[in-house]
C-alpha cells in the first residue's frame, strides 16, 4: 500500500523530469552534434576544446561566477542571521524578495543612471568633495551589481535553514561556556550549511551564463559563456555550437552539484 | 520571538536594505518625471499614469503576467515540493545525486536554449502557442528553484519525528499533513515567492513559447529597448511594487493576528525535540 | 494543510479574478471578431494612434506581437505555429527568409500608392523589383559625437576613430556585421566582402582600435550616451535621433567616405491568414499622410517621399537623418552571407571583444 501511494506522489515530478528536463537535454545533446550544414560531426567539441577563445571563456566565467558568489554569501550571511533574530522576521524576509519582481531590465537602466558620468552617486561624491569616478564598465560594478541581482537568492535559503535551529542548541553552546564566535563559527554555521550550499547552487550555476549584465553594466568587457552562447542561438544561428557549450554548462553543473553534495551526513539520524 | 538582533546587525542590515531599494526607488522617482527618459529629472508630473492607464493593451499584459506568474507558481510550488519529497526518500546516494543533477539543468541552462528547445518541443506535440504554452514552460522553469528551497528544510527535520509517528500508528498522508507539511512549510512559501520571481523575471523562455496575441509584461519590455523604453513602463512598475508592497503587509498584518503566535508555537515545539 | 488549502483557494479565486479583467480588456479593444490583423513587429516601433484609426477606417483590429532581434523573429516563425500576417525585418533578413521560402510574394495589383516610395529605396539587391518587401523606415550607420569635448565638424572619417585623441572615448553598437563592416570601409573594402584574408585584416585593424573602446553595448548606448558616459559612438541613425532628442549636445555624421545603408521592411511570412486585412493595412502605411505620422512619432527616416514633404521643416532640413544624394549614392548595403561566412564575421568579432 505504501509503496502504491508513494509511486501515484512522485508521478507529477518524474512525469516533469521526463517531458521538460529529459526530452530538451536529449536535444540539446543531439544537436551539439552537428555543424551549420547540419551534418553530424564531432567538431563543435573539437574546437570548444582546443580554442583559446572557448578556453578563456570558461576561465573567465568560473572566475566570475566565483566572485560574484563570494560576494553574495558575505553580504548575504551576515544579513540573514540579523533578520532570523528579528522580531517580525517573516515580513522582513518578504521585504528581501519584493525587489526581485521589479524587471532585471528596468533594474540594470537604473544602474546605469545611478552609476554613470553624472550620475546620482558621482553627484554625491561631488557634494562631499570627492573626485569623479568611472564606475560603470569596470570588474568591480558588473561583479556589485550581478551581486546585487544575486543576493535574494542566497539570503533565502541561508535564512530557511537559520530559522530550523532549535534556540535550544544556541543556549546550550552558551552554557557550556562558548563565545559568541564560538557558536556561531562551531554551531551555527555548520548548521546552516545545507541551505549555504543550495544558495551556491542557485547563484553559481546561473551566474556561469550572465549575459545581459556582462554587456550592460560591464560593457562587454568581460566575454561570458552567456554571451557565446547567446550569439550561437541568435545571431549566426549556429545552434550545434550553442548547443556544445550548453552541454559544456550542463557537465560543470553536475560537477558543482557532486561538489556541493558530498559532506552530506545524517547527523541526527 | 522576541527582538535579539544586536545593534551593529540593525545598523548593517539596514544599509542593505538601503542598497537593495535604491534602484527601486530610483526608477519610480523617474514615473513621475515630466521627460521622457531615465536620465535628467525635468519636474513632477503624472503624464505617464496617463498614458499607462489610457493604454489598455498594456493593462492586458499586466493582468496577464500576474495571471501567469500566480497560477505557474501554485503549479510549480505542489509539483516541487513532491519532487522534494522524491528526492528526500530516495534510498540509494547515486539516485539522489542524479535526481538533483537532473532537477538543476532547467536552472544551469541557459534561457535561449531552454526556450528554443521548448519551442521545438510545443511544436513538435502540435500545441498552440500561447497562454497555455507560456503556463507549461514557466511551471517547467520554476520548479527546480522550488525543490531546492524545500530540500534542505526536509532533509533537516530528524527522521525519528516520523518513525515515532508510524509506529503510533499514522498513515503516511496523516505523516504528510501533519508532520512533515508543517515542518518545511517556511521552505514551501519561499519556493512560491522564488516561483513568482523567476515567472516575472523571464524574458527568452516566454518569447519563444509565446504567440496568437499573448505577450508577457518582460517580453513587451525588451522588445521596446530597442525605440527606448518609456517612462509608461517604469510607472507600471511603480504602482505593481507599490502593489506588491501593500499586499506583503495586509497578508502580514492577517497572519499574525489571526493564526500567528498559535501556530508558530507548534512548529517551535516540534523543533526543540 | 488547512492554512495551504486557504491559500490555494485564494490564489485560484484571484487567477480568476484576473482572467475575467484581462478578457474584458482585450475585448474593449475590439480584439475578438474576425476582422484582425497580427502584425509581428518591434516593440513600440508603430505609432498606436494609426492602429486605432486603421481600425475606425477598414474594421480591422491590429494583434500586435513584439520581438527583440530579427533572429529571434526568424526562429519562431520558420517554426511555425503562429500566424503572424505582417513583420518587419531588416534588408539582410528578407534575403534570408526569401531564400528560406519564408515569404509569400507581394500582389501587386492590390497594392496602391507604390509610387510615393523614394527610387534610392527601391529594387535594391536583397530584394530585386520589391516582389517580396516595402521599405517601412531607413536609415544609416554613422558617428555620434557630444560637442562638449569634440569639436562639431572635426570628426568626419572612420580612420579618425583609431586616434590617440580618443583613447577609452569610444562605444561601440554591438553588431559584429556593422562592427566589422566600418573597419571594412574603412580601409576601402566592401561591408560584404567574403575575401577571408580582408576579414583577418579588418579585424586585426579592430584590435588597434581596443585602446579606444569604452565599451560595447546595445541598446542600452541611447542611455549612456544621453547621459554623456563616453563623447563617442558608433551607432545607428535611428538610435542616434532617439538619444539627440535627449541630449542636445549630440551629433550624427554619416562618414564622407560611405557607410552602410539599413532597411527596415514590411513583408508577408508564409504563416499569414488574413489577406484582405494585410492589404489594406500595407496601402493605409503607404499613404502619405499616415507614413509621415508615423516617421514624427518613430524619429527614424521614411522612404516614402511623398510623406517625407509633409514633415516639419525643422525634419525635413536635418542633414544627418536625410542626407543628400550624394551620400546616399556611397552607401552600401548588407546582403545576406552564407552561414559559413556570417560565422566567420562573428568569431572574429567575438575574437575582438575577447582581445579589448
């Protein structure tokens, strides 16, 4: 009986796995395959492999993505564990989402407004006396504000898992004499380590492929595999190569994911 | 639950709440501008609610994207928890590893393959493009990102609290309801807002599977940078964050009055076992 | 459970609630009997007071549906299942759809006011005779300057943008075809050159101007030039009207020594429907009147000349959005290339963007 209940629970998931997940990486997959011509070939491999454009790429989107996680945990940490011991914490944490149902689009102009020749910040800095900045298309401003789109994404699931710990525990690591760096660094944050690893699952991943950012905050300066796959789709329409580097993302994926999942113990089973 | 956040954590977390809300604010300040652009404030004026509320195919698309964005999240929100749950019980490591790997493809790939594969794939089955299209990629999109917000919470929860249940003599949708439901419910409600913010926020998926006249508010967006976007724009933003704003706060001020403290206690017993 | 069900109850009551608004919305813009036309087009590029009137004259509601890129456009309907009756691709589309059997033929014999269209913007080579296409806007590719930090008439040439003077001045339009079409021109070539050894040689001339590069963006340069983040770019004439109208220190210039000549255009795909309503919707755009209405409400150049004598004087005068004959004369435009070749311009432009 039990195992007839579970079997019709799962039905809707695995029927979304196979019609929406399997079925577009059987594709994808299929059509890495092949060049313009449509002919099967292994080439596509050949050159992401081979190319020190491709190679740079890859380099230079781990290299990103990386910061840009980085970012979005030291902001995001701090931050969770104060809203998880406010009084209305619930309200505060919808307070984090809000921001992100403005369009990413309408978000990257005001940057741009905010963060320009003359714009709101460098007026600011005129008005305290500071000199002039060039922020926009600099390292720095497409890593802030990719952070910046980021951050709600981190700062949920670290809370999630925050709000799990008993008060109990942090009142018995107290009692036995630890320090509030103590706890935090020997209780709490091990604790909490399931929902750091889903908040690096859900911004790393996507932040190999950021495309709009690296062209509109970062003026193209940094080429992603975003972008490469971008014009592959839509401009030479070289769908084998967009494909491969798809392929490529989906791989390293696999490989974060294995990473991210290993320490997985059972602790209180 | 009384306030324990320390004075430097208030200070710090107020400061990014400030940066999170700057570029907010900033493109609302610009609805009420008398320009035409996001650059040069020139003077107060209320044209563009004008010409927003005047424009009833951009009402349309409004009322749609919400339409789309709720429903595909309630979808994607049932749907993930199960996966979740699937996940959970999986008895051997590598079936898990490969139900996870398997779940965060849609998330790692990205969105004009996802779309252009989905378009191959609506068209192959013959399926109209359109609303019901939209619907069905936006559920698909949506619900890894619910699945991991909802993992964590369960694979935390100790599973004594379930054998105990069992050997009482539960069934595993009493189990379900009253035990394990409760328990990952904070992950379930941040999977739905996720869900929503992931519907709102898509742009390539929904021009791909899109066509016969429905159009989301993104893709309307990005079609239009390329004669710039008008200010119209920015002011539909406004009045929806204001919207949304208010609409936090109402479900806020119902939930802890009415259910609120009896409701949190429960779940605060189960944790403190 | 019980708290979920109210939610879940709530949400479907309020999808319904929005469902039944959405639905009166459409129909209080008359968009359900038969009478319709889908026009595929690019977002807010048709002035919405001359869909109204269209309908008041003819009773056809115009559906219309926005996309981002003429690939993109491309993409879903050699897909099908739509049934887009009129798009605007640019010239080096229509070639492409043409030869992808994409387009249904124009009947001539329906259409009416043909003969206001300008003869510089007919029967040109990506659609010989006009069988297929009717130009809908034109336009060039061109040099912005902000007269704040450049003097007005010192810029004039492409060579002049790999000057010192403008070290880490320039924006560049993200458009590997225009990107490396101005370094074609500007060592002499054509912008449709297959000839590999030019190609390396335009790019490798591309990567002397990386010192120069400010950035290179999209749409988004309206607003940062606008906002006077670079003196310098390389854009398009339609962008350059839309941020001049934001910044009057702004000035286009079409380089004396040619530059390309775009096109914008109506065409019939083969998922059309509706041919009466595409018909009196492509003879109400030609007419003079309305193609002038809409030529002041997009900012981009008509082709219709007959339209173009009704524009204000002040539009009519500019220089830099309808140049004399002569310039017109030295402008080329794109053709559609092989794969292999549009392949070719992009890695090469991809290997430039990599190399700044």
């Amino acid at each position: 009986m039990k195992k007839n209940f579970r079997g019709l629970f799962f039905t809707p998931y695995v029927l979304w796995l196979a019609m929406f997940v399997i079925a577009p990486v059987a594709l994808i997959f299929y059509y890495s395959f092949f060049d313009i011509h449509h002919n099967f070939t292994l080439a596509n491999y050949q050159e992401f492999f081979t190319s020190g454009t491709y190679l740079t790429m890859t380099a230079n989107s781990v290299l990103y993505a990386f910061l840009i996680t980085l970012f979005a945990i030291l902001i995001s940490y701090p931050m969770a564990l104060v809203i998880s011991k406010l009084k209305h914490r619930d309200l505060w944490i919808l307070l984090v989402i809000l921001p992100t149902w403005i369009n990413l689009l309408l978000k990257a102009y005001a940057f741009i407004g905010l963060l320009s020749h003359d714009g709101l910040v460098n007026e600011l800095f005129q008005f305290f006396g500071l000199p002039i900045q060039h922020m926009l298309f600099t390292d720095a401003s497409f890593i802030l504000v990719a952070a910046y789109i980021q951050i709600p994404f981190m700062i949920l699931p670290i809370y999630n898992s925050l709000t799990d710990i008993s008060n109990s525990y942090i009142r018995a690591s107290r009692d036995l004499g630890a320090t509030k760096w103590q706890t935090l660094t020997k209780v709490i944050i091990p604790m909490t380590l399931p929902g750091i690893k889903s908040g690096i699952q859900i911004v790393f991943i996507p932040s190999l492929s950021l495309f709009m950012l690296s062209r509109l905050i970062g003026g193209n300066k940094v080429i992603t595999l975003g972008t490469a796959v971008e014009e592959h789709f839509l401009t030479t329409m070289n769908w084998g190569m967009g494909s491969t580097i798809g392929v490529v993302l989906i791989i390293s994926m696999v490989i974060v994911m294995l990473l991210t999942n290993t320490k997985r113990k059972r602790r209180r089973a | 639950m009384e306030d324990k956040a320390s004075r430097t954590g208030k200070i710090y977390i107020t400061i990014v709440f400030l940066l999170l809300y700057i570029p907010i604010v900033y493109l609302i300040l610009y609805s009420f501008s008398k320009g035409t652009t996001m650059t040069n404030f020139q003077g107060f004026s209320l044209k563009h609610y004008g010409e927003l509320f005047a424009d009833k195919r951009m009402l349309a698309i409004f009322l749609n994207t919400i339409l789309i964005a709720l429903l595909s999240s309630v979808c994607s929100t049932i749907i993930g928890t199960m996966g979740a749950l699937a996940v959970h019980n999986a008895k051997r490591r590598h079936e898990r590893e490969t139900l996870l790997s398997l779940n965060s493809i849609l998330l790692v790939s990205p969105d004009v393959i996802i779309g252009a594969s989905f378009l191959i794939f609506f068209t192959a089955l013959k399926l109209p493009l359109g609303f019901w299209s939209v619907l069905l990629s936006h559920i698909a999109f949506e619900i890894p990102i619910v699945l991991l917000l909802v993992l964590p919470r369960l694979d935390e929860m100790s599973p004594s609290m379930t054998n105990a249940a069992m050997d009482l003599g539960a069934s595993p949708s009493q189990i379900l309801s009253k035990i394990v439901l409760p328990y990952i419910q904070p992950g379930i409600i941040a999977g739905f807002f996720m869900a929503i913010t992931y519907s709102l926020d898509d742009f390539a998926v929904t021009f791909f599977v899109t066509g016969n006249g429905f159009t989301t508010l993104s893709v309307e967006i990005y079609s239009r940078a390329r004669q710039g976007i008008s200010l119209e724009i920015n002011a539909l933003a406004g009045i929806m964050f204001i919207f949304s704003l208010i609409l936090v706060g109402v479900y806020y001020l119902i939930e802890t009055h009415n259910t609120g403290n009896g409701a949190k206690k429960s779940i605060v017993e189960v944790t403190d076992r | 459970m019980k708290k979920f069900l109210a939610a879940f109850i709530a949400i479907l009551a309020l999808c319904g609630g929005l469902a039944y608004g959405s639905n009166q919305l459409t129909k209080s813009t008359g968009d359900t009997g038969n009478k319709v036309l889908n026009l595929y087009n690019w977002g807010d590029y048709i002035d919405p007071a001359l869909l109204t009137k269209f309908q008041k004259e003819t009773g056809y509601h115009v559906n219309v549906e926005t996309f981002d890129s003429n690939e993109a456009m491309y993409t879903k309907i050699k897909q099908g299942g739509t049934s887009y009756d009129l798009t605007v691709p640019s010239e080096y589309m229509v070639e492409k759809m043409k030869t992808d059997h994409m387009l249904i033929p124009l009947d001539k014999s329906r259409l009416t006011g043909m003969n206001n269209y300008g003869s510089s913007f007919m029967n040109k080579s990506f659609d010989r005779g006009n069988k297929y296409s009717i130009p809908y806007f034109w336009g060039t590719l061109g040099i912005i300057y902000n007269d704040q930090s450049i003097k007005p008439g010192s810029l004039e040439h492409w060579n002049q943008l790999w000057s010192t003077k403008y070290r880490n001045d320039i924006m560049l339009i993200d458009s590997a075809r225009d990107i490396m079409g101005f370094s074609l021109i500007s060592m002499g070539k054509s912008v449709n050159t297959t000839n590999s050894a030019e190609l390396i040689k335009a790019k490798d001339k591309l990567n002397q101007l990386s010192p120069n590069v400010k950035a290179v963006v999209a749409d988004e340069i309206k607003m940062y030039m606008a906002e006077g983040e670079a003196p310098v770019a390389v854009d398009w004439s339609g962008e350059a009207s839309e941020m001049m109208s934001q910044n009057s220190h702004l000035h286009y210039v079409v380089p004396t020594e040619g530059s390309n000549m775009w096109f914008d255009n109506l065409v019939i795909p083969k998922t059309a429907k509706h041919f009466k309503a595409i018909y009196a919707f492509l003879n109400f755009m030609s007419k003079p009147e309305n193609a002038a209405q809409n030529a002041e409400y997009i900012g981009y150049s008509t082709p219709n000349t007959t339209a173009y004598k009704l524009l204000p004087k002040n539009i009519r005068d500019d220089k830099q959005f309808y140049p004399d004959q002569k310039v017109i004369d030295r402008l080329q435009v794109y053709s559609n290339l092989s794969p292999q070749k549009v392949q070719e311009y992009n890695d090469l432009y991809l290997e430039f963007k990599m190399h700044h």
